[in-house]
C-alpha cells in the first residue's frame, strides 16, 4: 500500500494545475491497484473536504457524492471506513462541518458521548452538547 497526501488527491479531483493534475493522474492510474492500493488517511480525507469545500467552493452534495465515489473506488484504502461512511450521512444533511462529524462518529465508536464544544451550531447536531 502507498500513501497519497492531500495534495495529490485535490490535484487529481480538482484539477487546478494542469502539470500537476496530469501527474497526479498519471501517479494514482499506475501506481493505485487492487493489489496495492492508495492509502487515503483520515487526516488527508478531513483536508481534502476542507480544501474542496473551503477553498474551492464545492457544495455539501458534490463533497458527499466525490466521498462514497472514493470509499467505492477499489484502488483507495480509506481508514476507519465505517466512521467515515456515517460522517458523510450527517454532513450531507447537517449543517456542520464533515470534521465535526468525524470526530463525533470516532467518539460514539469508542464509546465517548456526548461530545463537549463551544460550537453552538454544532451543539444542536445529535451527540454534540455546547460547554
């Protein structure tokens, strides 16, 4: 297995820079397998989502949709997949941020609940309670 870094992952959805989008693309099509898959860790996918959502002004839906389409894609390894998996159903009706989700769902997972924040928009999602 091999490890991609948010910046190869932006470039190969974005397509933003040319030069780079082309080796990126060139990168994951020859060197992403079945065999040896790329590995997308959850501090890359919690960048690419802030990145994309953030900076390039993607909205909640085309994030969520490119999420299942990389879980779905079998040349990606994605870490704690189950937890991904359910952060992306919250985000894709909620209102917080996919990170706030992520962190909620890593929690519930290991049996930490509710989760504290000064966010007050998060604190009305389920499981988040304002400090």
């Amino acid at each position: 297995m091999i490890g991609l870094d948010t910046n190869v992952l932006v470039r190969y959805f974005a397509e933003d820079d040319a030069a780079q989008c082309v080796r990126a693309v060139r990168f994951i099509e020859s060197h992403c397998t079945l065999q040896n898959p790329g590995c997308i860790s959850t501090v890359t996918l919690v960048e690419l989502v802030w990145v994309l959502s953030s900076g390039y002004g993607y909205a909640r839906s085309d994030v969520s949709n490119l999420l299942e389409a990389i879980l779905e894609t079998s040349v990606f390894h994605v870490q704690e997949v189950d937890c991904v998996r359910a952060a992306i159903e919250r985000y894709r009706s909620g209102k917080a941020d996919f990170a706030d989700y992520f962190i909620g769902e890593l929690n519930s997972r290991d049996g930490a609940h509710p989760v504290y924040t000064f966010d007050k928009r998060l604190a009305r999602e389920t499981g988040f309670v304002l400090l």
